[in-house]
C-alpha cells in the first residue's frame, strides 16, 4: 500500500485558519474594536456571526498550543494570552503588544504552510471536541 503525500494549505486553506484571527488582530491594531454588552466582540467574516474576541483569541491559543505540542513548533503565545486577559479585564492594549502577537501568528502561517491538512483537520476536530467538553461542564481538574 502507498502512502499518501501529505497535502499542503491552499489559499482557501489559509484564510480559513487565520482569517478570524488576522481580523480581530487588525481591528486591534487600528485601536478599536466593537462591543456588545460589555464584551469585545467581532463578526465573523466567514459566517457573519458576532464572537467574543477572548473566548474565539482562547480558542486559537489552544489550538495552537496543541499543535505546538505535536509539532514542537516551539511557539510563545504569551503575547496573545496577555491579549485575552486585557480584553477581559477591559485593559488598554499597547500596539507594541498587538504587534508582538502578530508576529506569533505570522509564525504560525509559516508552520501550517509545512503541515498537511489532513492531520491538522484531526487536531481541530480533537481541539473542538475538548472546547465543547469544557463549555458542557465535563472536564475539571483532577
């Protein structure tokens, strides 16, 4: 039996994985971002949906850090982790630190550009399977 060549990210790929993320960063970056009943949100240009920018930033942190793991990428997603937390606790965010997490996630275009997306569509279906264990309660600390 053959293997299969891994099939690297097209365009659509791409946008798709980092489209969110490049949006609620450039909004940042422009120092402004939307809220809705005191939470930072943004809309979703993919499915034209409001999100809350920390849970959807939390989610792609932890993505990207099971991804980290697999791949040993050795990534610092401390910049977005800051992010996350300053948004909660409505924190000014300087631009030096949108721009730090930003160069995380350029990092992170270069790395996926590497993977093969079957296996990545394995860690995302994973990840989406713990974040819906957690929003249902079902996960705690041991």
């Amino acid at each position: 039996m053959r293997s299969r060549r891994p099939q690297r990210p097209n365009i659509a790929d791409m946008m798709k994985a980092f489209g969110c993320i490049d949006a609620m960063l450039s909004r940042l970056a422009q120092g402004w971002i939307h809220e809705l009943q005191g939470a930072a949100v943004f809309k979703n240009p993919e499915d034209g949906v409001w999100y809350e920018i920390p849970a959807a930033m939390e989610g792609w942190v932890a993505l990207w850090e099971r991804l980290d793991t697999r791949y040993d990428l050795l990534l610092d997603l401390g910049p977005a982790r800051k992010i996350i937390a300053r948004l909660r606790y409505g924190t000014p965010i300087p631009p030096e630190l949108v721009a730090q997490c930003q160069a995380v996630v350029d990092q992170c275009k270069r790395a996926y550009r590497r993977m093969d997306v079957y296996e990545i569509r394995g860690v995302v279906k994973t990840q989406l399977i713990a974040n819906a264990a957690e929003a249902a309660g079902l996960t705690g600390s041991a």
